[in-house]
C-alpha cells in the first residue's frame, strides 16, 4: 500500500510559483486586451486598464468598444470577481460572447439576457468542456452594455449589477443617472430592463469598473471626480482621461484593479443622411432608384452608383414583396455608405444561391457580393436590413 501524504511546499516555491502565475496572467491580459479604441463617427474614446498593485496583479475589470450598425458604437464594461489566471480566462469567455452578439444587434436587455443563460450553463458544465469550479468566477460577474446612435442621439444601456455611467452636459453639470441595475450574471434575473438617454452633442461619459466604486464610495463622489478632470483638462478628451487615470489610481486599494472607459459623444449631421418612405408598390423601385443616384450625386459618391443602386433596388423590392408596411429606405454618408431599409415585418430573410433555372431568389446574394458587410437588426417596429460600402474616409480630429 502506497500512502499519500500532503506535502507543504517551502515558502521560495510557493513565492516562486506565485510570481510565476502573476506574470503568465498578465502575459495574457496584455495579449487579449483589444487595441486602441477604434476612432469611430459616434463618439471618441480613450481607454485604460490599470492593475492591482498586490495579489495577482490581474482581477477581472474589462471594458471594450465595438462598432455596429448604423454608424452606432457599444460600449461595454464589466467586473468578474477572480483573480490571476481564472480572471483571464473568464474575461476571454465572456468577452467573446459578448463581441458575437454584438454582431447580432441586439438590445442591451437581451444581450445581458444571452450571456446571464451562457454563464449559467457554463458554471453548470452543460455542453461545454470547462471545469465548473475554473469558470465560477463568471457567476456574480457585473455587466453594463450600452449602445450610442449618433443620428438620434441617444443611448440605450442595461445593466447586470453594473454601477451606471457619470455623464457629463457640454454645460459642465455632471449627474449619474437611475439605471436599472439587475442582479449580476448567473444570480437568476429572468428580466434586464434598460435606460434610454438623450445626449447633447459633446456630452462625456465615464464608464468604470468596482475599484472606482470603493475608492470614492458614492455617486457623487464619482460625479465630483469626473467634473473635476473636465474642469482641469479644457476641450480634450485624451486630457480628461488622463487627469481621471492620475486622480484615481492613488486612490485604489492594492487588491484592486481599475477599467476605465471616457466616451465624448459626437452627431452625424442631417445632411448626411436621408429618409425616404417607401410606398407598397413594386413599380416605385425605379423611382427610389433615381432618387438614391441623384443622393449620391450630391455626396459626390458617383464611383458607388452601380452598386449602391442594385443595392438599393434589391432590398427595397424585397420589402414591398416579403415585408410589411411602414418601409421606408435611408442612406447614412458615415466613413462607409449605409443602405438601410426597415419595414414593419419580423420575417428572417435567409441569403441562399439561385439555381439556373429559378426566377427569383438572388437577391440578398448580390447585395452580400456589392457590399462590404451586411445584416439584419430587429426593433419593436419589424426589422432593419442593412448593407455598408466602404469609403476613403479620414479620420475626424479629436476636440
């Protein structure tokens, strides 16, 4: 009989292996955190991650920016409660989860709705090949989502147990507002409720993660933060940002890791979009058509006649075909060319290849052919689909 012993490792070992974990996590942080926040049309946004000083050095605060349709951003933010390793790998799960539903368009209340049941059956082993104990650190993981249009100018966010936003007016005020909060992910909320805001043009935004929470322990102590960094850093984000990153991290405990997300909202113009209603008769195509090339005319976007007018005709034929009134088309002059067309139907258009004998049926295949990206997002209303050129547009400069 072989008797197996618990063996107690020397202090150097422990301190060794320790160490060696601390720097594998952070070895993959650094390679799974995005790139620099992508300069989009909606808002400008800087970014920082800012670690523990003790324990592992790595916790589970994560923010992210993903563009999506419509010349709208998401912007995200979280807090899982491991550390080291676990942490990491919690952070890569969930952050792809999120990143592919994103790529769904849907609401911020059922994007939370989507990844409280991932976790669940994570934590649970079904279907998946995880050890329950190495990813119940994704149970009572905190999450805000939030979508920004800049067309209307409003912002759609949910949250799962996520302290919300401080919003600063282009006035100076800063106030945080009453967001739903919900139970964290994995603690059985059936339903996510969300916010919708109306921002002035100019309006800052601080997204953060739990460390900021302890640190200054009320709203208004975050709200006095933000506007603090507002007042010292005049018209430049990447200024505020900074001022907010040196006032907060003295304040941090050491077991404590920071995400901080500093978002300016910004307006696409009305003339650069366009709305047409569209009439329940297949002969108004050729009109539609006419209208689109003269559109692009005056956007001085003649090299995408061919492709935005098959575009075009084919998704408008569609609706007044399969759909179901209110329709109407709109053209978004973004750093792409957006085609949307809406109707009040929910039907799910399927892409498929024609046979040579079949009449009909190639549509949506010639718009994914003619178009950069394409896809469907679905509203109270019916549905939206949507198809981006793209343009040799250059970036706008920061304020």
């Amino acid at each position: 009989m072989i008797l197996v012993t618990a063996v107690s490792l020397p202090t150097a070992v422990q301190d060794w292996l320790h160490h060696r974990e601390r720097i594998a996590a952070g070895a993959l942080r650094s390679r799974m955190e995005p790139a620099d926040a992508p300069d989009h049309s909606a808002a400008w946004v800087t970014r920082s991650y800012v670690p523990a000083r003790g324990g592992t050095g790595v916790n589970g605060s994560w923010a992210d920016v993903i563009p999506v349709s419509g010349a709208r951003v998401a912007l995200v933010v979280s807090d899982v409660p491991a550390s080291g390793m676990q942490a990491t790998v919690c952070i890569g799960l969930i952050g792809a989860a999120v990143r592919a539903l994103a790529e769904l368009d849907l609401a911020p209340e059922e994007v939370l709705a989507r990844l409280d049941d991932m976790v669940s059956r994570f934590t649970a082993g079904q279907g998946n090949k995880w050890s329950p104990s190495f990813v119940e650190g994704l149970v009572g993981a905190t999450y805000l989502y939030a979508v920004y249009d800049p067309i209307a100018r409003r912002c759609v966010m949910a949250s799962a147990g996520h302290p919300p936003p401080a919003v600063a007016d282009p006035d100076g005020s800063v106030h945080v507002p009453e967001l739903p909060s919900n139970r964290p992910l994995g603690m059985g909320e059936p339903v996510f409720e969300s916010l919708d805001l109306e921002l002035a043009e100019g309006s800052t935004l601080l997204f953060y993660t739990g460390g900021l929470v302890r640190a200054c322990r009320t709203d208004d102590a975050i709200a006095g933060l933000l506007s603090r960094a507002m007042r010292q850093s005049g018209p430049s984000i990447k200024d505020a940002w900074r001022g907010t990153v040196d006032t907060v991290t003295p304040l941090l405990a050491a077991e404590d890791d920071l995400a901080l997300l500093l978002v300016r909202t910004r307006a696409l113009s009305g003339d650069r979009v366009v709305t047409w209603e569209l009439p329940g008769d297949p002969a108004a195509v050729a009109g539609i058509r006419s209208l689109v090339l003269r559109q692009l005319d005056q956007w001085d976007l003649g090299s995408l006649d061919f492709t935005t007018e098959l575009i075009a005709s084919e998704l408008v034929t569609n609706a007044i075909l399969y759909g179901r009134e209110p329709m109407q088309l709109r053209l978004i002059h973004d750093r792409i060319l957006i085609c949307e067309v809406s109707d009040g139907s929910s039907t799910s258009p399927h892409i498929r290849r024609a046979s040579a004998t079949d009449e009909g049926g190639r549509g949506l295949f010639l718009v994914a052919n003619c178009a950069q990206r394409w896809g469907v997002r679905y509203t109270d209303q019916g549905k939206t689909i949507w198809a981006e050129q793209a343009l040799n547009a250059e970036a706008a400069p920061e304020p």
